[in-house]
C-alpha cells in the first residue's frame, strides 16, 4: 500500500518541523508549507490525501485557504488546528468543510488518531465495494442487498441492518484483516468504549450463525481488529 500524502501548513517553523518529523516517522509523506498562500500554491501543483491547516497564518488564514481547497476538491479531509478555542472559531471551521479540528497544545497520538481513521473512512468507500453485495463464505451465501445469510440445505438468515453491514465488510476482507477502527468509523460512525463494545456484541452473534460450518472462523487480532477466516 502507498503511503499517504499529508499538506501540513504551519507557519510556526519549530512546532511545523517537529509535527512533520513525526507524522514522518508515523508512516506518512508530509510536505510542509510554512503559510497560508505557500500551502495554496503546494496543493495547487501536487496531489495530497488529507491537509493539515493552521488558522492563524500570515498571508492567508487556514479558512480562506480551507475554502479555496474545497473549490478544487470537495473530498479531501482538513483537519484545523488553532491556539483558539472560541465556539464561533470551531462552528466556522466546520462550515467551511473541516472533517476534524484540534486546539493546540494537543497531544500528537490524539492527532495521529484521528488522521488515521479520517483516511481509513474515505478509503473503503470505492465503487467496487459499493457493487459487491454476494459473498461466499464457506457453506455460506450472504446477499448484502436482502441482508440475507444462507447456509447450504437451511433457510435464509435475515440480518440486522448492523450484522449485515458487519459481516459484509468481513466478508470484503476475507482472509485478511478487517481493522476494528474501520468498522467503527464506517458502521457506527464514531470510534469509542461503547461502540467498540457494541461491535464486540455483534461479532460474537455473526460467530453464532456462522458456527454451523467448522470451516469458517472469525478470528479476533488483539489490538487491530477481526479476521474471517475460510478454507
């Protein structure tokens, strides 16, 4: 898989150095424009995956260079982050298109987070999987389109709307790992304590419908996320 590409822009050089370092170091190629025109001009003449914008900055502040972004590209994320936290500043963030938005001082695990799950979001949405609605799985036939679940000489399984949509993006990535924050982001839109243990909830009813072919396994990879496993 390619690495991502991130248009930091930060026009305090110290704090845009060391923010870039370690989104480096996290695995992602992070270009670093040190105000608000440069940022324009960086975005303009390359392809990025997600921007990173500072509000206050000479030249151009981070909304003015937010909304001549989203004339170019409606999809890209933006992330804000600002030494301000006044409600006016946050609310306008979001109208000018933000997906997320950090106050600073801010811890750079919390931000690696969210660009994390921001990029896994936009990634699963491709046309392929939006056709794809019939899976084999073992013995097992699943139509995402009647979210219904069929086991060789039984009768159908009518899923819920969350079980289908769960074992349908297993179902995606079977053989291989289905990442926890991906289901969360995409089934239940937010990844904390409760949706993760409601996701746990209904991994343990897909395995009881599935057990019927010893064949097929959801194996749970502490830490990362799930595996369906078929022979």
């Amino acid at each position: 898989m390619s690495k991502k590409k991130i248009l930091l822009v930060e026009d305090d050089p110290n704090f845009g150095i060391v923010l870039k370092d370690y989104l480096t170091l996290s695995g992602y190629i992070v270009t670093h424009a040190k105000d608000g025109l440069d940022g324009l001009i960086e975005f303009k003449n390359n392809d990025f995956d997600m921007c990173i914008l500072d509000v206050m900055m000479p030249r151009k502040d981070g909304f003015s260079l937010a909304m001549d972004i989203r004339k170019n590209d409606k999809e890209i994320p933006i992330i804000f982050l600002t030494a301000r936290s006044m409600k006016e500043d946050i609310l306008k963030g979001y109208q000018v298109g933000a997906d997320d938005y950090l106050n600073k001082p801010f811890d750079s695990e919390v931000l690696l987070h969210k660009i994390n799950v921001i990029l896994m979001r936009k990634s699963v949405t491709t046309d392929s999987e939006d056709e794809t609605f019939e899976f084999q799985i073992g013995g097992f036939h699943l139509n995402s389109k009647l979210r219904q679940l069929t086991f060789t000489g039984s009768d159908a399984i009518k899923l819920s709307p969350k079980e289908n949509k769960l074992l349908r993006l297993l179902a995606i990535h079977k053989n291989d790992l289905m990442p926890r924050e991906l289901a969360l982001t995409k089934i239940w839109r937010e990844d904390n304590y409760f949706t993760s243990r409601s996701m746990d909830v209904y991994i343990a009813k897909l395995r009881r419908y599935l057990k019927e072919d010893s064949s097929v396994e959801i194996i749970n990879i502490h830490g990362e996320g799930f595996r369906l496993m078929t022979q």
